[in-house]
C-alpha cells in the first residue's frame, strides 16, 4: 500500500463538497438534488463507477466558460481515482444550503468535506484501487478567539443575515 | 503506528454496509432498522463494542445456508478489529433501500461504504487499538462516459425502474 | 506527508462527538442543536476555522470547573490541527441523545466518532495542514458474545430503560 | 361552505396512504421514493393537479389485475377532488417501510394517514374546491388494553420479526 | 356526520404532542423515541388501535403520582376516539426537544400540536368511527408584535438560553 | 361551534407554505431555515403567539414594496387567528427548496399547504379560539391525465430542469 496526496482543483468562486456514494444513479440523484434545491446554482458533479466499465458518470448544468465546472468535477473525479467516490461542484450556492440534501440522496454514504479552501485529498493506493483517507481542508488554526473575536464572528454571521440581528 | 489492509468477505448476492456507530444497541437498532424497511431482507449485523468485555455484538434475522451472513458478519467485524465499527450485510434489498435509515440510526456516526464490489479497508494499528481509516471500494476509474454512454446510463436505470422511462 | 496520532482529551462524565462541517458559523449552530434538544446538557463545542484568522471557534454552557469542557474542547481542536474539525464535549447529555441534531446541522458533513472511550486521531500533515483520516474509538474486540452474553445485552439495554422489558 | 364524507377504495391487500403535496413532479417524485425503497413492490400514486389543466396526474408500476391500483387511486384522487392531494396505494409493501421516504419527497407537505382500513374523508366543499378535513381510519378504540393485551401486543410484534425476540 | 369538541387534559407541567400514526408498535416506537432522546423525561404515550380489538394501546415510564400521566393519556386517547390517534404527554422534556424524533418515527404520519395549552380537539363522527379535523391551540392573536415586543422576544429565547446572547 | 372559510392573501409572485409549529422561536427558526437555504429569498413568516400577550410574531428579510410580504403574512395569519398557526410567504425561491427545511425546524408540528395557488383555509371558532381543519389549494381536478398529458408532464419537468432529459 501507498500513501498519496491529490490536490482538488476548485475554480474561482465555487464551493466543493465531496463524498462516498454508490451506484450510478448517483450522479442523476444529486443533479436533482442540488436543482430543486438553489435555484440559480451552476453546478457538476462526477462519480467514479467503480465496478465493469468503471466510467467517470457526470452530470452537469454548468454551459458556461468552457464548460469548466464539469471539466474540473472530471479532472478531481479522476485524480482521486478512489471507486464510489463523487465530487460536486457548485457555484451561486453554498454548502450549507445544499449539504443536507446532498446527505439524504439514496445513495449517499459519506460527505468528507464541503469547502472553498484549498484541498488535498489524502489516498491510499492498493494492488486494487484506491481509498480516500481524509482530506487537508483549509489550514491549521494558529490561535484561539478572544472574547473580541466571538464578538466579531457573531457580528459577520448576522450582517451577512445568516442569525437575526437584535 | 502501523498501517494495514484488510479484505471484506462479501458473501454472494450480498450488500455490505460498514460504518461507526457506538453503543452496544447499535445492534438491535440496526436489525429494527432493515426489518422496518425491507420486508423480505435477510441480514446480519456485528458491532464492536469498544469497552469492558469488548465482544462482537451480532443480531441476524437469516437462518439459512449454514447462517453464512452471520458468520461473514462477525469475520469482518473481527478482521477489522476497529472499535465501534459496525458491518451490515444483506441479501434481497440493496443499499439504496436502507442507507437513508442505517444513517437516520441514533447510534450511527459514520457509513464508510455501500457495495456490492470487493472492498478492502484501510487500517491503523497503534498500542490502543485500530482506526478505519480508509475503503477501497471496487475498482478505480479507466476512462470518463462518453455522450453514447450517458445515453446507456440513463436507459438502463429506467430499465430497471429506477427512473421512469418517458 | 507524515502521520502522526494525536489522543483526545476527556473530561470526566463527558463524551466526545468529532466531526467535519464548514463556516463558523458552526459552533453557534451545534451549541443551538445541543440546546434545543436535551435540557440540562453541559457542553462546549470547537471549530476549526480554516482560512483567514484561522482560528479555534468556541461555544459553551458550561460555567463549572474553571470551564473544563471549554479548555478540553479547545485543547482537543488545537491538537487535531485539521481544518474545519469540530470536536464537541458534552455531560449530562449522552451521544444517542444528540446525533441526529448534529448531523442535521446545516453545516456539519461528517462524524467520526461519539464515544466516552480513549480516544487517538489518526492524522497525516501536509505542507499545507493536517487531515484526520480515523479514529481509534476504545479497544479491539476480544471475542464474539455467546448466546448467554447476548441475553445480557438484552436485559441490560431493557433494564436502563433504553428498550421496553416485555 | 358543505361537509361531506367519501370512502376510499381500498383493494384487497393493498394499503393506502393520503397526503397533501404540490407541483406535478409530486407524481414522478413519489414513484422514485417507492421504487427505491422496497424492491417488488406494486403500487400507483395519483396526484390532483390544483391550477391549469387540473388533471389527476398518476404513475405506476402495477401493471397486472387490469390496473386495479392505477384505477382506484385515481377514483379516490378524484372523489376527494381535493387540489394537491396524493393517494399512493401499495402492495407487497407496508407504510412502516415508506413513510419516511413519502414525509422526505420534496414536494409532500402532509401525509394524513397511512392504512389498511376502512378510511372515510372528511372533506369541506367551497365554490372553489375542496379541502380534506381529517380521516377516519378504521374503527374507534373499544377499550383500554390490560396487562395482558399488552404482553399479547409486545409478543406479536416480535412474532413477526419487527423487534427482536429477548 | 356530526361534529363535535373534545377538550384534552394536560397535567400540569406537561405538554402534549398529538399526531396520526398506524399499527400497534408506535407505542413501543415512540417510548423508545422519547427515552432515546431527552435522559429524565416522564411521559406516558397512548395509540387508538384502530382494527381487531380496538384497544387503546399504551406505554409510559411514568410511575409517579398514581400514574397521572398514563391516565391522562389513556382518557384523551379515548375522548378523542379517532382511530390511529396517538396522544403523549410529557414532563421534564419540551416539545422543541422531541418532535423530530417523534417525526421519525417509522409509524407517524402527522403530528397535530405540540403544547402546553389548552387543547380542544374538532372531531367528525360518522357511522364507521372519528377524525380529528383540526386542533384549538391555545387562544387567538390578540395583536401584532411591535418593535419593542420583537426585541424582548429576542432577548427571552437568549435569556433562557435557546440562543446566544451576542 | 361555527365553520367559517378565511381567503389566505398571496402576493404576486409569492408562494404560501401554511403551517402549525409551536414556541415563539418558531419566526426565528424558519426565518433562518430560509436565509440558510436559498440564497436571494426574499420572505417573510408570521406565527400566532398562543399564549400570554398572544401577539403574531414576524421575522422578515423584505425591506422592498413597502413591506409587502411581511403585511401580507401578518394579515393572514390574524385572519386565520388560529394559535401557534404560522404563515410563510416567499419570493425568489420555490415550496420544493424549502419545504424539507421547514419541516425540519425545530418547532414545526405540521406544514397544511405550499402553493402558490388562491388559498382558502376552513376553520372552526370556538369559545376558547380557532383551528384551522383543512385548506382548499386550488381547484378540484377536471379528469385525468391521457398517455399524451403524461408525456408532456415528464416533458415540461425535464424542459424546466428539474429532471434530466434523457
């Protein structure tokens, strides 16, 4: 067995939530998933079909740029190269519209993370395929907030109308 | 800390589900969960308990062939030797039948995988005990669908009745 | 990439919830969850905020003990180091009590484990940050339960009250 | 504004179940929920469009005894002629193995009873439509069981294998 | 048909949740529900079988007061004599703890409140049974909120701790 | 006790979800429900205190056309004067994104309606207040669909994005 690491590539301005699921039906799923969930959302997701013809399924409704959504979901997809393994990504919606519905596709099994930041996906690779081992989303902390920074936090969550303002 | 890989036993016909849970009525609950759902689903689940007499916890319902489901349960409970990891096997209903309840279980955390592939999973061994850390699900992906098999895609879920045909 | 175990911290009468979500808006979402659902509960909850600032995000009822579920929170964050973790010590509440409000908040994508077990990370770090790849929840299994332990399994989930004795 | 009461059909060994959604891919939706839950199950869901053509949108898989269940659940959508109601018949299938997935469709608001017995609607006619009022399912309670119903009570749902013997 | 008005008993200190569900094991269903979730609670909960013997079926853990809450629940599953009714009444546990779970159930079609008010049940009686047509929650609006009224609402829910103060 | 119908007030372009819930935090929940799921909504929920000073309490995110949505929803539910009764009146995004939302929140018992169609609730009066006992949505359906309207059903579904076409 051997450990590697795969960065994601998340073009600007959109969000990546990535997952185990099962099935081919997954992509259709969560194609619908996302729609009748944001409207607006441009959006690709892949999933690695992991047994017979073992294609990289997609569904997209991203026509724009180059179609760049779906080429990124594909190009992640494909460096992951981890069976059952999806990768959705979504533009003009955020995660924390979309994760729950995302949760409750029937096929899904697990969500590794939904995030802007930079990731790396950490692989292991065996004589049989590969598995994902955990994700580096983001970087590490360097501090604690002070009681100032509670402060500030509560107030960005509220200006960006998130909780009520009172 | 050393890592190690070890295969699931799939029997024929046969769905794993593998997860983390905690508690040791994570197996009743599960049992209730597939009966609930599947009439007609023969099972097996085994549960690491993690404390005190640290047994392999099983409930089945399937009598039959030498109760081949309970057994191959408990193996891969044992094989993983990773504390509160639970494994579901089952023959008539598929994980898309159940995964939505095996999740909504009070005592699930986690689902690492749904298939019908051969899996391999992915373990850390320290001086404590054993962590999944990873699945190998299948194989990994040898190309991405083309628009023709798109088409094939989406017929042969409507074929099987997935979807509706129109 | 290195991989390194990291062990959780915790408090007496405590449990442990770890899990991944995004934003920070997190830990005023999971301290609302606990809130909401068990009267009573003693808790703090960490988030790891990935980018920007970067820093360990806390909320908690608990005022006792020189806020000891607060600093065992903080200090289990801190050690995970992993990007938009969350690690959640609550007392006089139980993990079945509060899953599935966790994985019902809007921002959380996994749980890795609930448990009063010891608990060690599995962790791998990167140039960029740190992800957790398992968990290792208490100790290996020792055996398979007998009929006779099974029985006891029974009675004892009846007799606390947890499933109807009949 | 009147009240009156219809009757639903309910043919011989199937079970139905009544609620209110809205949008015409409640029909589409529905069948999907049922198809993905319980494997070999027959049934047919009838929807009353509620603006434009207001037809009784209906889906199926029941495809033997001369459409028996497509029939009546577009008899009884039409005799409550309520806008945006849904009746599903189903067989080889019981509501404790679909209600959750019907309660999670995106379209259902509400669903007022799930039954094998005789069921009445109670339903309020206005010059524009109707509105169902409430249900009666089955016959009013005779009694309060003894210690010894409930003891036959608990005995039979483990005789059926929905909780575990113990 | 006649209509007709039933007023529920609630203890003092309890709240009742009322709802619609179907077969005899949502007694045992919703006893493990409300154990499973709030650690304390006392609660007796009351199911109108609604075929065969037609016994109001019952379950509690409620040992105290003579059994006060098993009695009240028992009397308003019977004043409201609607077949697949199920009344709970609950201390030391509030509906905002509790009504997920009780929606989860596999059982449960509808909820119809959740309270501490005075409750009146609308009924219809018809030759076959009853239907619970709708609910009198506590008393009407007796004005809208102003801005002050909004900020000391506001200030309530943080005050008892339901939300942040921030 | 009298029957009376009240006429729900829908602005254009709004859809109404109609609903019971409980506990003054229900504007505050449902307000955030929204605001964390469809981004660009603009709403407004009104709930029907039922206790106390029994005042409808708002919450609403629409500064534009002179309150429109908020003086609608405060308007319907002092006609419906139904308590814990709530009223959701929503632009820019549609029931199908939301309702799973809704239903999830912490405080929501039951959800009547979602529709963007005239709206009539029947109610009862009584001496102590209002319940409201069913909604007319629309219109009675004028026949059933033929295998064309069907057709063209699945068409519109898929030609509006809410299916694949395939």
């Amino acid at each position: 067995m051997e450990l590697l690491t795969v960065r994601m590539q998340i073009p600007d301005g959109a969000n990546l939530i990535l997952g185990q699921a099962h099935f081919i039906k997954t992509a259709e799923d969560l194609y619908e998933a996302v729609v009748n969930t944001v409207p607006g959302a441009k959006f690709a997701v892949a999933f690695n079909e992991a047994s017979g013809p073992c294609l990289v399924r997609v569904e997209s409704n991203d026509e724009s740029n180059d179609h760049e959504l779906r080429r990124a979901a594909v190009a992640n997809a494909q460096a992951l190269a981890a069976g059952h393994a999806f990768v959705l990504l979504v533009r003009n919606a955020y995660p924390i519209n979309l994760l729950g519905r995302v949760r409750d596709c029937f096929e899904v099994c697990a969500i590794f993370c939904a995030t802007a930041n930079p990731v790396e996906a950490i692989l292991a690779q065996t004589g049989q395929g590969r598995a994902i081992l955990g994700i580096v989303d983001g970087s590490s902390p360097k501090g604690v907030e002070t009681e100032d920074d509670t402060k500030k936090r509560h107030e960005f969550v509220r200006k960006i109308g998130y909780k009520l303002e009172c």
